[in-house]
C-alpha cells in the first residue's frame, strides 16, 4: 500500500487554474464516491480551499500517475497541462505532508490556524461516504493532534503577522480588553474590513465606520453590527471614540491635529489611540505630539508584524522537530501493521499443516493402525513440513555467500550464534 498526497495550492499554480480543480459541495461527493468505487484506491480524503485542493489517497499500488489521471478527467483538464502545476508527496513525505498542512506551516499566513478546521472538515466528509477506513483514520487522528501539540508547544499562532491584525492587537495591548472601549473605523476598504472583523471577534462596546461612501460603509457595517456616518461628521463624532483606526486612499490628511485637540478637550482629556495605517498617511504627524494621544502609523505596525513573522519561523523550526516525530511514530505503527498480517499468516499457515496431518494421523487411527507408529510418523511429518521452508532460506544464503541473510535466520530461528 502506498499513501499519496496530490495537491495543487497558492504556491504551484494561478487563482484561474485552482478555481478548475476546486470541488464545489456537490462535486466533492461524486468524487469521494468515485475514488471509493475505485479498485485502485483504498482510502481518500479531498482538502479543497480556496489556496489549495489537495488529495489523501492509499493506492492499492505504487503508481500515483493513476491519481493525477483521475483528476484532470473529473474536471475534464489537460493531465499534460496540469502535471506542470500540481505536487505528490509518497509515503513518508505524503504524511509530513499533510501535517505540516494541518499545523499552517504550508499556508500563505504561516501558522494560520483555519486550516486545520477545513481539513477535519474534509476528513469528516470523507468518513460518511465510506472512503476512510482503518489507517487514514488513525492517520488523520495522528494529524489533529500533532496540530494541537504544536499550537501548545510552540508560538506558532501566538503573534499578529497582518497590520490589520496587528493594529487590533496593539488596541488590546494598551486597553486589555476591548468590551468598554468605542471604536471609530475610517475607511471601508479590504483593511478595514479585517481589522473590523478582528475587531468584532473581541467584543468592542461600539464600532461606527466613517466613509466618504455611505453604502459602502453601510455594507462592511451590517457584518460587524456597526454604526455608519459620513466623513463630513468626523469632528463632531471624533470625541465619542476611545480607538481611532484609519485606512483610507485619501491622498491629503483625514484627521488633523486641530480635531484631535478640541475631541480631547470634550473628553476631558480622556486618552486616545490613534492607529494610522494608510499610504500616504490619514491622520497628521502633530497629532502624536498632543499628550493624550497616541499615534501610531504603519511603519510602527510593519516593525512589530515583522518582528511577528520571524517568531513565527523560529516556531515553525520547532513544530517540524515535533512533525518529524510523530511522522516517525506513525510509520512504525504502518510496519507493525505489515508484521501483524505477516504474523498471521504464517500462523494460519502452521496452524494449516497441523490440520493436515492431524486429520490424516486420526484416519490411520480409525483403522486400527498401531497408535505409536502413528505419532511417530505424526512427529517426523510436521518436523519436516515446518523445517522445509527455512532449511531452502538457508541452503540458498549459504549458496549465495550472503553472510548478513545467514545471521539474520540464525536470529530469526533462534540458534546460539556461537
């Protein structure tokens, strides 16, 4: 058996081409279907994202061109075409693989944790259409807790390497949590609408968004159960809002330090943080000059991002030391699974012969033959039929000169070596 992991992601091939070999809901179930009805595959589990479609499959034998083959014929590409942009890992690799997937060390945010989810997801499809089964469920299980050892261990996802991301951290920094804190977004751009997204998943007492597009404010707002004003209401609102974050494609200062000044005399002085994350800059350098404010701009947010980002690797160093050993564990439980079979096969085997002669050995009995001859003859019988095959191993090493096969039956017999 050998288990292939076929994939194509971010990093092999163009967003066209992985829309192609993406499976929709309902694709996805014909093919586990397929793969399950397969006489070449034993076990498949289809991850497929928007970075990536990867394929899990044990093949009944090594030849993992007949995996390829079947993709580019289920979404009726080029295989010629598409050999060029896809990846296989075998064996060993295939499992490093997956689990280096699992724990995000493969994804385009390293240490990003949502894949992991989309593969237990995967995985769960796979097992209610019947195309798992004993070792890719121990293999999968292995994964999911390599994922949470490494998350536990090392610092893989312990630090913001996105400025939106970032931005929000330095709010809980400074704030601790964010549940009484207002927040006033500027902007309604891709940005903003990920520090919005940070931002709601922490629970703010209010976030508005201010843009010079109302309906598109308006749209970001309903995701993150927001309040809406037009940039004109700055001044006016600016006092309500303990964080200000902006990000806009102003190419002239939004905020200046006039506002900034009369919002802060209205709060009494009352502190408030300033994250500046546009290029060309939203809020004024001055502003950061006035004691209760404090400002920060991006170049501040892309120090701490990259300081985040070579943590980051330093973790990713550490969490394949723990990949790597359990992929070693794993492994040896495979070879133990080749020694059970083996075992219990040469155990039916002996088990056959004694049948045999012991079927024959109660005949002879039955017909008033001399009980003693038969038990001798019984003896010599089984003695031989045992003694056959490894006596053939070691005329043939010997015959061969392969002294290593020789020490090898010797252990494997039993005999004293000296």
């Amino acid at each position: 058996m050998t288990i292939v992991a076929l994939g194509i992601n971010h990093k092999t091939a163009s967003v066209e081409l992985r829309e192609k070999v993406a499976f929709s809901p309902e694709q996805l179930s014909e093919a586990l279907q397929q793969l399950s009805d397969h006489d070449q595959f034993n076990e498949a589990v289809i991850v497929s994202t928007c970075n990536r479609t990867e394929i899990y499959c044990s093949l009944a034998q090594q030849n993992s061109q007949i995996l390829l083959q079947w993709l580019a014929s289920f979404h009726g590409l080029d295989e010629y075409e598409l050999s060029s942009n896809v990846y296989c890992h075998q064996d060993n690799d295939a499992i490093n693989h997956l689990m280096r997937v699992s724990c995000g060390l493969d994804s385009l945010v390293l240490g990003e944790p949502q894949i992991l989810g989309q593969i237990k997801q995967a995985y769960n499809s796979a097992k209610n259409h019947n195309s798992v089964s004993v070792v890719f469920d121990r293999l999968f299980q292995k994964t999911f807790s390599v994922a949470k050892q490494v998350r536990t261990e090392t610092d893989i996802g312990a630090s913001a390497v996105s400025v939106a991301y970032a931005a929000v951290n330095l709010a809980k920094h400074i704030y601790g949590k964010l549940d009484k804190t207002k927040v006033l977004l500027i902007g309604a751009g891709e940005t903003i609408e990920l520090v919005a997204k940070h931002l709601y998943q922490n629970d703010p007492q209010q976030i508005t968004v201010a843009n010079r597009t109302i309906e598109r404010a308006r749209l970001l707002a309903e995701d993150v159960n927001a309040d809406v004003i037009a940039l004109a209401q700055l001044p006016e609102r600016l006092h309500q809002a303990d964080i200000v974050i902006s990000s806009t494609a102003s190419t002239l200062p939004i905020i200046g330090k006039g506002v900034v000044e009369q919002a802060l005399k209205q709060r009494r002085n009352k502190p408030m943080l300033f994250i500046d994350i546009a290029v060309p800059r939203d809020i004024e350098s001055q502003v950061g000059e006035l004691d209760a404010a404090y400002l920060y701009s991006v170049d501040d947010l892309q120090a701490i991002v990259s300081e985040n980002i070579a943590s980051r690797e330093q973790a990713a160093d550490e969490a394949q030391v723990i990949i790597t050993q359990r992929c070693a564990e794993f492994a040896m439980w495979m070879r133990s699974l080749d020694s059970v079979d083996l075992i219990r096969s040469y155990r039916q085997d002996v088990h056959d012969i004694k049948s045999e002669l012991v079927d024959k050995a109660i005949s002879q009995l039955n017909t008033g033959k001399d009980a003693e001859q038969i038990i001798l003859e019984l003896a010599n019988k089984l003695t031989n039929r045992l003694m056959h095959a490894p006596t053939r191993a070691i005329q043939d090493a010997a015959k061969k000169g392969e002294v290593a096969q020789l020490s090898q039956l010797k252990k494997m017999l039993g005999i004293d070596q000296e």
